[in-house]
C-alpha cells in the first residue's frame, strides 16, 4: 500500500507525494475513513448503471445524473469496437471490418469518450495485434 498526501484543487487532483505543502489547504486526515471516503467518492468507479443505454452518448448522459467524484474519464472499450465489427473471431480484420472499427471508435470520441482502452489480455482484444489496435484509432 501507498502511504502519501493527496493535493486537491476543487475536484481536480494537483500533486501527489509526500510531505506536500500548500497554504490554506483543508487537510482531511485518511485515518477518519468517512471524511476520507467523502472526499474521494467516486474515484474508484464504484456505481451502478442499468445495462438499458445503446451509445456513448446515452451512457455518459446517465452517468452524468450519479454523484461521481473527480477525474473520470470514460473509454471505449477496444473489445466492443471489434466485437461490433467482426465479432469473436480469432483473425485479422478485413479491410471492411477495419472501417468499420475506425468508424465505431470515431463515434464513441464524438460522444464523449477520451480514448480506448484496450484489455489485451481478454478475448477478443488478445486475437489483435499492435498494427490492429494502432489502426483502429486513425479513424478517430
């Protein structure tokens, strides 16, 4: 475990260290686990959303109505992208499935997602190579 000083600016994390200094700071001692927990709520993504949206867009609009904490950042998840594109084979895309993986991960970025993750060591994410997983964002 880390032990350590958390600086926050409002909801945005600023530094992370030891010993941290700061003028005026509120300091919130973690030992006092609710004052801690209030502070960080939501940092962890521990929340729960009803598996009903169908894009990005629907998904970020309902979490955007949950009491969430700073710093969260959603990513299309690399797995779904290839998933809608050519399902679970274990194979390189074609050229068509390509576009349309490129076209997917395009929409998912003009919904509101910062990026894609990948989950390498999962199926169907592990059957992609690095060309794969590079050119999948070009269309983005």
């Amino acid at each position: 475990s880390y032990k350590g000083d958390i600086l926050l600016d409002g909801d945005k994390i600023e530094k992370i260290g030891e010993n941290l200094q700061c003028e005026d700071a509120e300091i919130i001692d973690a030992k006092n686990l609710s004052s801690w927990i209030k502070a960080m709520k939501g940092l962890e993504g521990e929340y729960e959303v009803e598996w009903t949206w169908r894009s990005v867009a629907d998904y970020l609009e309902r979490i955007e109505k949950l009491e969430l904490g700073p710093n969260i950042a959603y990513l299309a998840p690399h797995g779904n992208v290839r998933m809608i594109s050519m399902g679970l084979d274990n194979r390189k895309p074609t050229q068509e499935e390509m576009t349309i993986m490129q076209a997917n991960l395009a929409k998912a970025i003009d919904e509101g997602a910062f990026g894609m993750s990948t989950g390498m060591i999962y199926p169907p994410c592990c059957y992609a190579d690095i060309d794969e997983r590079y050119s999948s964002t070009l269309g983005s």
